[in-house]
C-alpha cells in the first residue's frame, strides 16, 4: 500500500472515530488526526466537505456526527493558529460540572516540530467558507441535550472568534443575547406551568390530578449554560487589539441589558456558576486593558470602571448563593474584581467594599471547606494586615447584613453569622460595636432557638463571646435569665459539642457576673451532677439491673440493643445537622415552642453536660468550691456505682477525662486524702474494657504522676 493510500485510509479511520459515541475512540481519532500533520490541500479539502454535509444537512443527523464535524472543525482552526489539538477534544475537556472549581479545563501538548501549520497550501476562500459556515450555525447547538455537543461547539465559536475575532464578535453577539432572551423566556413559561401543576396536585384527587412528572426546563437550561460558556470563550478568544470595542459592546449588550442579572436569578445552579465564570472572563479582559500602555489611558479605565461596578451587584448575588459551587465562582470573580481596582483610584473601591466586604467576610466562616478556604486565602491576599479596619471602616454595612444573614433559609449561612458575630465582639474595638450590641445579642438569642444544632452550638459560644465583652447587666434581666435558661438546657443537649460548649459558655458567662447568677450555675451543678442515678438500667436477657462492671457485660448488653427492633425502627431523629435543609430559623417557625427539634434529655444527659461546668469552674479559680463534699465524693462514687445502662461508658470517659483536665486547679491536700478512692474508682472502671474509657483513665493516670510521687517518697 502507498504512502498515499495509507494516509487515505487513516483519514477516513479518523473522521469515523471522531464521531464514535465513546468518549475514548474520539480522543484517539483527534490524537492521530495530529500525527498526520502537516496535512495535503485536497485532504483538508475532503475534510471541510464532510463537515458542511454534517452540518448544513436539511435533516439533523445524529447528535454524534455533528459532534465530530465540530470538532475537526475546531481542530482544523486551531492547528492553523499553531495551537494544541488536545485542548479541541470534546473527549479531553471534562464538564465544569465534574472538576473541582478552579480546576484548568483546557489540556495541552508540550511543544513539537508537528505543531506546524495545517492548511498553509489551503486556498483563502475554503477556509472562509468554513468560518462562513460555523458563524452560522454554532448558535444552534448550544441547546442540544448532549454535554459533548454543546462544548464542542463552545470549542469551535472560541476558534472562530480567535481567526476572525471582531468581525465574528460582533456578528454573534446579538445572536447569542437572542439567545439569551428566548431561553430565559420560555424558562419563565415553564417555571410558570410547573406551578399550576403543582397547585393542581394539591387540589385535585390522584384519579384526574397531572402527571407526576414536572414539566421540564432541561432544554432552556442546557441553553442557558452552553450560551454563557460561549460568550465567556468568545472574550478570551478575542485579540488584544480589539479589547476596547469588543468590551464596548459586551457591556452595552449583556449589562446593560440586564439579562445577566436576569441568568442569575435561574433556578438552576449550573447556570448560574456559568453566569460567574462569564462576569470572571469579563473582569480578566478589564485587567488585560488595564495592563496595557497604548490607547487612551483615561478612557480605558472608564470602560474599566463601568464594566466592574457593573459586574460587582452579579458577584455580590453569586457569594449569596445557597450552592458552594455558585459561592466558589462568586469568590473567583470577586478576587479578580479586586485586583481591577487596585490599578484604579481608592475612591472607587469604596462602593464595592460596601457590597462585597460583608459577604467576603462571612465566607471566611461558610461550612463549605473550599469556599471557606479560599475566602480566608482572599482575604489575606487582598487586605492582609488591614482587614480588621476595613471592617471596622464598614461596620455600618457588615451588621445590617449579618444580622439579615442570621435569619437565612441556609442553615449553613446562619451558622456563618453566628461565627462572624463572635468574631466582631471578640476582636473589634468595643466601643465601635458597642452600639450594636442590643441587636447582635437578639439575633444571637434567635439563633439559640434554631431547629439546627450546628446553629445553635455556634450561638451559644457567640453569646459566651459577647458577654465576656460586653457587662450583660445593662441587658433587661429577663434577656439574662433567657440566656442562662437556653445554656442550663443546652448542657443536657443530645449533641456531645452542643453541651462542651454550652457547659463552657455557662462557666465563663457565670464567673464574669458573680452575684446571683454563679449561685445559681452551683446549685444547678449539684443537681445534674446527681441526676445519672435517675437513668433507668438496661436489662439484659431478662436478668435483673446490675452494677457488675464486665466487658462480658456490655458486650451482652449491645448485643441485645443492636437486635431490638423497637429501638431501631420508626425513630424520630432529634437535633440533627445533617436535616438542616428542612430545618427553619426560629422566625419561620409558627409559635415560639421549641418541641421542634429538642426531645427531653436523658438523665445521664445532663450529668455528662454537668462533668464539663464542673472542670470549666475549676479552670476559672473555683477548684476548692468544686472540691467540697457534695461533689467530689459525687463523682469519685456514686457515679461509679451506677446501674448499667449502654451509655454509661460514654459517661465514665467524659468523668475521668474532664478530672485529668480540672485536677491542676483542685486543692492538692484535698486530692491527697481522696487519691485512695480515686484509685479504686479507676480500677473498677477499667474492668468494662471499652476503648474510650481506657484513654480517659490513661488521661487520668497521667494527670495523678504528681502525687503518685509524693506518695512514694512517704
């Protein structure tokens, strides 16, 4: 066989493949499409034909053709312009919905001598024809249901843009706000129909009520997202000598327009982390004209300046967005957002700090690892050492806003507030956040009744945080007492963290006020304290309540609960995080009850939240109180000679490990003449062989060296 023939049948090998349904043969038709470079005149001829059947064809041929044909299209262009054929592939570019925000989308080979031109023996007029034919048709897929589709002809418009790139601008931007326009419609009009259906299927009996299946905006939203995927490519395609006019008219055409606003508001979270990856593409652009030297300067950065305070209302809704995906793109353009204004006057900036500040404050504490990180990251960046006065300088915009952040639907984002709000107090200029302090402890306290407990436990600390600022006797004593009685209930939480913390709070809140108010934790840590021995036993096969320490009998006793299908099915779950999505704020809330996501604690419940008082005021210098009589010998013995139950391991570590902590701050004489008693307590304890239990009493034994070594020198 001919060199000739051989390249022939390699050619027809590669324009099957590149319309094969498997991801893999097209990647592998795309690479030996490159190792057939430089390519004959009447091959790219061949290849340029097959394309315009594919896609001029009056009956639209299988979604995996026209695929193909787009993207040996894009292959051809870029190979032109010297660029890497991998990055063409629809197979080697991975959907933004399957990578990690931030993550390159775009792959390319290193440098090789093939990487030549592909069509330099190629007449004017076939390349034009098919830049010719792509303008006019790419619009057309951007809708199409298949992912590989859609980014393949994203792909090809980016190759146009780069041969042709204000001339081609220009042409599609119209087309592609038309786009825009009509899609956002008839999403609108569905939405519309998914309502009445919905409103149908309340009213109306299942005998003659719709179908079940909603109508569906698949098709608007593939749209939407390929459209604002190819706006975004289009800009960074474009030449850097038509920066000017090409941001003229995408600022005239997409913001002024308001349809990006418009995307933004889309149910649909894809397209809107689209919608921010465009207001990115838009604000690196403003950087690019920013960075150069030639041109009028002053104009440039009125362009610059509009383009952004356009841009900063689009990010401000994007780091609002309930999705961390949308949030991580909303960060991603905010940095960049930043670093426009840096080259521009100060003045300007401060409208923007006023719309961002806030919310790129609050990030810093989203449950979301990635946005979390990456705003803390933003902000050091950005700010560095000056974060504290800029907040301090916006503080009139940062509280209206987290106090409305603290009545979210997210229970995510109330949860960042209550964080932000111990932060303010904590480490602003109280005489700054003095005047805000009535309404930060209101909101805090709403919080405290959230139906979500990661909600609550940052409350509580966030309340704790503000009263060790601020006197809390100038607050009404009633908003006292309701803080001191959401604490003492708290401690009995079924949360292990909702009760450390509480117990923590209670302590340190007590211990600043003094008076009646520590009394009243003492006396109510002499009656938790006590309340374990009210725990009803766990009787284990039928055998009467026992206060053998065995590890035979607890493993008998897990036995039987973990067979008992009483206790396993049918079960309400209780002060859950991971219900939050249905969980509401207290003001969503009809009444003010509470029932909602408390159930009555355990009586070992509020003796494992009492351990952590007790240690926590031995830590603040009330260890020869918390050393008398009724508590010590409380906790040495007859909470070791409890009934068995199957929590009471978990008590014991909680014991023996909140001791070792509190033992420094306790009288040593006192410790001395109890150390006989501690021992046998620990060696008894140690008989239920429970792993938790063992490193608590290892804690224990630790913490008792001191006067293990004082005994032995007697």
């Amino acid at each position: 066989m001919s060199t000739e023939e051989s390249r022939v049948k390699r050619l027809e090998l590669v324009l099957n493949g590149v319309e094969d349904e498997r991801e893999r043969e097209r990647a592998h038709a795309v690479r030996t499409l490159q190792s057939l470079l430089p390519l004959q005149p009447l091959e790219v001829l061949l290849i340029v034909k097959r394309i315009d059947a594919a896609l001029r064809a009056e009956r639209p041929p299988h979604w995996k053709y026209t695929t193909g044909a787009l993207t040996v299209a894009a292959a051809l262009l870029s190979a032109e312009r010297g660029e890497a054929l991998e990055q063409l592939t629809t197979t080697a570019r991975v959907s933004r919905r399957n990578v990690a925000p931030g993550v390159a989308e775009r792959h390319c080979f290193q440098e090789t001598p093939q990487r030549m031109a592909l069509v330099q023996s190629v007449d004017h007029e076939t390349l034009e024809a098919l830049l010719e034919l792509l303008t006019a048709t790419l619009p057309v897929f951007l809708g199409r249901s298949e992912a590989a589709l859609r980014v393949a002809a994203v792909e090809a418009l980016r190759q146009v843009v780069s041969h042709r790139s204000l001339a081609a601008w220009t042409y599609l931007v119209p087309t592609l706000l038309c786009l825009l326009e009509e899609q956002l419609v008839r999403s609108r009009s569905s939405e519309s129909i998914t309502l009445t259906q919905d409103k149908a299927k309340a009213t109306i009996s299942e005998t003659f009520a719709v179908s079940d299946k909603p109508v569906t905006t698949a098709q608007e939203t593939f749209a939407l997202e390929s459209t604002l995927d190819a706006i975004a490519a289009g800009l960074s395609a474009l030449a850097p000598l038509d920066l000017v006019p090409s941001l003229v008219l995408a600022h005239h055409a997409f913001l002024e327009s308001n349809v990006l606003s418009r995307c933004l508001q889309h149910r649909n979270r894809f397209v809107r982390e689209s919608l921010l990856h465009l207001v990115c593409e838009l604000i690196r652009r403003c950087q690019d004209l920013l960075d150069r030297c030639e041109g009028q300067v002053q104009d440039n950065r009125q362009l610059v300046r509009a383009t952004a305070l356009a841009c900063a209302p689009l990010i401000a809704r994007g780091l609002d967005d309930n999705w961390s995906q949308v949030r991580f793109a909303g960060m991603l353009a905010a940095h960049r957002l930043y670093l426009v204004f840096e080259q521009l006057p100060l003045q300007l900036r401060f409208s923007v700090d006023r719309l961002l500040l806030p919310r790129l404050c609050l990030n810093r504490h989203y449950l979301a690892e990635g946005v979390r990180e990456y705003a803390r990251k933003t902000w050091l960046a950005l700010f560095g050492a000056h974060g504290r006065e800029l907040v301090a300088t916006n503080l009139a915009d940062v509280i209206p806003y987290v106090l409305k952040e603290s009545q979210a639907e997210n229970h995510a984002v109330r949860e960042a507030a209550c964080h932000l709000m111990a932060e303010i107090a904590d480490r602003l200029d109280p005489c700054l956040v003095k005047p805000y302090v009535d309404a930060l402890l209101t909101a805090l306290i709403d919080c405290f009744h959230d139906e979500s407990w990661p909600v609550r436990d940052c409350a509580s600390s966030a309340c704790a945080a503000l009263a060790m600022v601020f006197d809390l006797h100038e607050q009404p004593p009633e908003r006292v007492d309701e803080l001191f009685t959401l604490w003492f209930r708290h401690c009995a939480d079924n949360i292990p963290s909702v009760r450390q913390h509480a117990a923590e709070a209670l302590a340190k809140v007590s211990a600043r006020l003094q008076g009646a108010y520590l009394e009243r934790v003492f006396e109510y840590l002499g009656s938790a304290l006590a309340r374990a021995t009210e725990q009803p036993p766990d009787l284990v096969a039928g055998e009467s309540a026992s206060t053998e320490v065995t590890e035979t009998t607890f493993q008998s006793m897990k036995q039987v609960r973990d067979n008992d299908v009483r206790l396993h099915s049918n079960q309400t779950m209780y002060s859950c995080g991971s219900l939050a999505p249905k969980m509401r704020a207290r003001h969503q809330r009809v009444g003010c009850m509470d029932c909602a996501y408390l159930r009555e604690p355990e009586p070992w419940e509020y003796t494992d939240g009492a351990l952590y008082v007790w240690r926590h005021l031995s830590e603040l210098g009330y260890g020869e109180r918390c050393a008398s009589s009724p508590y010590l010998e409380l906790i040495v013995e007859r909470l070791i000679q409890l009934p068995m139950f199957h929590r009471l391991p978990t008590l014991w570590a909680t014991l023996w490990t909140q001791f070792a902590l509190a033992l420094p701050f306790l009288p040593p004489q006192r410790i001395a003449e109890m150390l006989p008693r501690i021992r046998a307590a620990m060696g008894r304890v140690a008989d239920c062989g429970q792993a938790h239990v063992l490193r608590a009493l290892e804690e224990m034994r630790q913490a008792l060296k001191p006067w293990e070594t004082t005994d032995d020198s007697k």
